[in-house]
C-alpha cells in the first residue's frame, strides 16, 4: 500500500478518489485550497513524505480561462510544476490528470498519437503542463503517468456540465432545452475513472493514457435515455445554435490502458445514468 497525496481532493472526482483510496488500504494525504496555493513552494513544503501524487488540482472551466488566463496557468502549469519538484525531492511517482487535447479529430476512435489542439488558455495550460511531465521524466527520472480523460460524469457533479442539467431538467422543470442536439461525446462514470487511477497506481513508467468509454452519445441520444429511465415524455427544444469551433464526436481509443494496466470500463452508459438519476433523486427526497 501507498502513501499518496491527492491534491484537488475536494472536487467532484477528489472527494470519490480519497474514499476509493481509503477503502483499498492506501494511507491519503488530501490537498485542498484550505492548505493554500499549490502554484506557491511553501504549500509542497508542508506536506509529508509521499510514494505517489495524484495529481487532480486544476481550473476547468474553459469560458473563465479567457478572462483569466494567468490565474489557469498559475494553478494548471505552475501547479503541476510545483508537482514535479515536490516528486523529484521525495522520489515519488506523479498521476496527472491532465484533458481532452485533440480538438475535431481526424479519425475515430483517438489514439494518444493524435494531432493536440489547444484552442483555448485552459487546453494550453493543460498541454503546457504535460510538456513539463515529459521534461522531467526525460531529464530528472520522475516517473510520470499522463491520464486524459474524455467526459466524466456521475452524481455530485455541477449543473454546469451536461447531464446533470438534463436530469435536473427532467426531474425538475418537466421540459428539457438544450443549445444543441447534435454533438456526441465519450462519456465515463465517475467509478470507472476512479477504477482506472487504481489500476495505474503500480506503473511507473513515463506514458500519457486515454481514459474514456469507447463510445460516444450525442445530446438527444442522452435526452431520450434519460427520458426511458425516468419514464417521461416532456418536451425537448433546441436552439439549434452549435458553438465556435465545436467539435462534433469524440471517441476514445483506450487500447492503451488496457495493455498497460489491465483498464476496461464497467458500467454501461444507461446504467451510469441510471445511478446518477436514482442518487438525485435520493437526495431531492
């Protein structure tokens, strides 16, 4: 078993990987904005030795990274940096959760070998922040594991993400409307995502991994199964309105994590979404 921090650790995916790692023995060291700025040295100062960081700390939401986009560099590359540093000092191995980087790709489903796209401050800092993973594997021996998850989901998570909205829409304004029908996504329970950091916890080579389902769902597919599971029929609009630059379909190729760590997704989609509506539900009663 492992000492391993967890900085992020009061996020949506944090909060379900400190238990998972709890539950399966190992001794965590959680990070939160209450220990202070992990782009700053005295925080990694303050923290005990470690065999692992996980590293999940990060400014995600992409329409404020265009207002701020020093404040996405300094937690998203600064961060990871400071990451390293702390790595490199303790020898400790780092997990960073890095993004989707591909943009529109050029095939389906995208291997790890895909042309990066970084068409906003947040893609660029995350990249930025990989570049600096690769860098110090290559000249200071840190052993590094990049993880690029497609789209997460699961119970807990903001209103600000699609399928939460849609479930709240379904159980809660009995109309559902969307900016758009057509994009499709991979999408990936929040148990399978946090299955897969366990899984990667005994690699310790330097490699950047895929972590999605392998399949994707565009925004009426999900209306509708959302629809089926909650037994309704309210009615759906549109705007019609695709946004700039919007990329139409991502599908991940997780070959990768298969071979390197024995990774395969668990849950199927509708029964991802059926945890989360009958969770939600839970919690409205």
């Amino acid at each position: 078993m492992f000492n391993i921090i967890v900085t992020g650790a009061n996020g949506f995916i944090g909060k379900s990987l400190t238990k998972a790692l709890a539950v399966a023995g190992h001794m965590v060291i959680p990070v939160s904005g209450k220990d202070g700025n992990i782009a700053l040295q005295e925080t990694w100062s303050e923290l005990p030795k470690s065999e692992i960081v996980i590293h999940l700390a990060a400014k995600a939401f992409v329409p404020d990274s265009w207002n701020n986009p020093f404040d996405f560099i300094e937690t998203n590359t600064i961060g990871t940096l400071r990451a390293l540093e702390y790595c490199r000092k303790n020898k400790a191995k780092l997990i960073f959760i890095s993004s989707y980087l591909y943009g529109n790709p050029k095939s389906l489903p995208i291997p790890e070998t895909a042309e990066i796209f970084t068409p906003n401050p947040y893609a660029l800092s995350k990249k930025t922040a990989e570049t600096y993973c690769d860098f110090y594997f290559e000249n200071y021996q840190v052993p590094t594991l990049i993880m690029r998850p497609f789209n997460i989901y699961g119970y807990g998570q903001s209103k600000d993400f699609l399928i939460p909205l849609l479930i709240d829409q379904t159980l809660n304004s009995k109309q559902i409307h969307v900016k758009d029908l057509e994009p499709k996504r991979d999408y990936l329970h929040i148990d399978d995502f946090i299955g897969a950091i366990l899984q990667s916890l005994f690699i310790s080579t330097n490699e950047t991994v895929n972590i999605g389902s392998g399949e994707s769902y565009s925004v009426k597919e999900i209306i509708d199964l959302i629809q089926t599971i909650c037994h309704t029929n309210y009615p759906v609009t549109s705007e019609a309105v695709a946004r700039k630059a919007e990329i139409m379909n991502t599908i991940a190729d997780i070959t990768k994590a298969k071979e390197l760590f024995g990774w395969e997704p668990k849950l199927s989609f509708e029964k991802g979404l059926t945890e989360m509506i009958n969770q939600t539900k839970a919690n409205l009663h």
